[in-house]
C-alpha cells in the first residue's frame, strides 16, 4: 500500500473494483465500472473528527451503518478499493530543492527532514509519499509535492474499509484526486478552492504542476458569515502571492464545496481580480464536499 502511488500519474493497472471517500459524516462508494452510480451515504451523527495528530475515529458503528452492502463475503473479500480520505487528515507540502537524489530511501530521508518541524506528528513514524514535479515553467529549481500522514491516522481510515473485507490499494488526500476534474488555463495559473466542512484546501495550479497548497482549519470561525469572510481572506492572500512571489497571474478560480456562497464568491473575484470562475463539475455527477475526491478517483480510472 502506499499513501499517494505517484502524486501525478498515480493511477496505473489493474484499477480497483470500488472507489471510497470517507468524510466527516460517512462515505460516498461507487464501482468503478459504473462511476455514474455512485452514492453517498451519511450519518447524522459526526463519525469522524478529522485531525493529523490525534485519533479520528469517533463512532465506529455509525460509520459501519451507513456503509453500503456490497455482494457476498466470497467476492467482496477479493474486492480491491481505492481510498480518498480528507484534507485534514495528513500534511500537503510543496517543497523546494536546488538537487533531488534518484534514490528512492534518499529522497524520502531528505523530505522527511524538511518536514520534520512543521508537522504535528512524529514524521519518522509517518507514512509518507512524494513526486518530483515536471512541466513547470520553473527551472532553477526543483519542486517535490510531498505527503504525510501519521501512520495510526492512516491505519483508522484503512481499517474501517478493510474491516468489510476489501483490499486498500491507492490512498489519497480528497483534493489531490479532486484535481483530475478541475480545468486548467493554458497560459497563468489556476486556484482550486475546496470547502469540505471547517476546513478549507487551496491548491495553486500552473496546468499539472501544483505550485501551492494549503489546508486551513477555520472552526474557529463560528459566525458563518466569519467564515466567509476567511474564506475570500485567503483566497485574496493567495492571489496577491501569485502575482509577487510567483510572478504569475492567477486567471481561474475554481469552487467546489460552497453551496449557494459559490456565486457570491465567484462574482467577488471576478469584478475584483477579472478571473473567470466556475464551480467543478464532474460527467458523472453533480460534485459536492462529500464525493469530490471519489469522483476525481472515476476520472482517472475512466476508459
């Protein structure tokens, strides 16, 4: 098992016969084969309280209710699943090298190191995964996206899915695999912009290759109004921060997850910044904060 099998490109042969997101509230499930019938199943009861550094699973029966029933234990226990899990739960981090070595255990050691002080969990002990980034525009130096998670963390979310038989292979952070249904500009850079309860994810795209992203808890935010407020904050901090750090407009904005506040949002940035917006859709089905990642999953498994 590895926690992202190649950030970019992860999805090789032989695909999984389920796709699994698993949210604060239950899952969204879906066969392969058939990503248009994919379903979501929620709990009134919150079952997760997702964090990096301390135990996520709060209400195992309740998550085990809402999971669907899938075939007999013959077929289901040779069942092989794909995992989207959330944001919150592991570190995202785009990380800068004059070199990177080829040797796999070499890299793994070298981003460890420049993790180690700004995770929350012991990164020795974490499960961690990273791809050197091609096809950017930035040529001095080297950009790795990397990937963490503390390994009971991983082993919470892994459990819960093996615990009804199937095989985990792939693991991925909700957004990454959300990126395969958000455009990309040609020329300029794109800001992918994901709500999935308190936690906001940007991720800064420059077409494949990821130039920022970013995981922000705003719990603390209790007025919803607040949160809006943080919300169009950060999304003016990381436009600014384009254009000084990165010397690049960002020219699309990309919503997913905000129900009726995408309009406002997208208005806002569009008579501010000129950026043309959209929310992310899927062919498979309206996208929402609950199946986002599952449906990035269908797209790239997809004939």
């Amino acid at each position: 098992m590895s926690l992202l099998d190649k950030i970019q490109g992860w999805i090789k042969e032989p695909p999984p016969d389920y796709l699994f997101e698993i949210t604060e509230h239950g899952v969204a499930w879906a066969q392969t084969r058939e990503p248009a019938q994919a379903r979501v199943h929620l709990s009134p009861d919150k079952v997760f309280d997702v964090s990096p550094s301390t135990t996520n699973l709060m209400h195992y029966e309740a998550f085990r209710s809402v999971l669907p029933k899938i075939g007999n234990g013959g077929s289901l226990g040779r069942a092989k699943a794909a995992l989207a899990i959330p944001d919150y739960a592991s570190r995202m981090a785009v990380l800068d090298f004059e070199e990177f070595p080829t040797d796999d255990d070499q890299r793994l050691a070298l981003v460890k190191f420049r993790l180690r002080k700004s995770v929350p969990f012991p990164i020795d002990d974490a499960k961690l995964s990273c791809s050197v980034q091609v096809g950017s525009q930035v040529q001095t130096r080297i950009e790795v996206l990397a990937v963490a998670i503390a390994r009971p963390i991983l082993e919470e979310y892994e459990q819960v899915v093996r615990q009804q038989g199937f095989q985990v292979g792939v693991v991925v952070p909700s957004s990454l695999a959300a990126l395969a249904l958000c455009p990309r500009e040609p020329e300029g850079l794109t800001l992918f912009a994901r709500a999935a309860g308190m936690v906001l994810s940007l991720v800064l795209l420059e077409q494949n290759h990821v130039r920022i992203v970013r995981c922000v808890d705003l719990s603390s935010e209790t007025e919803p109004e607040a949160g809006i407020t943080a919300v169009t904050t950060l999304l003016q901090q990381t436009v600014a921060y384009a254009e000084d750090e990165l010397g690049q407009r960002v020219r699309r904005l990309v919503l997913c997850g905000f129900g009726g506040h995408a309009q406002t949002i997208g208005a806002m940035f569009q008579d501010e910044f000129g950026l043309d917006w959209e929310s992310l859709r899927s062919r498979f089905g309206t996208v929402s904060q609950e199946n986002a990642g599952l449906l990035g999953l269908a797209e790239q498994y997809a004939a």
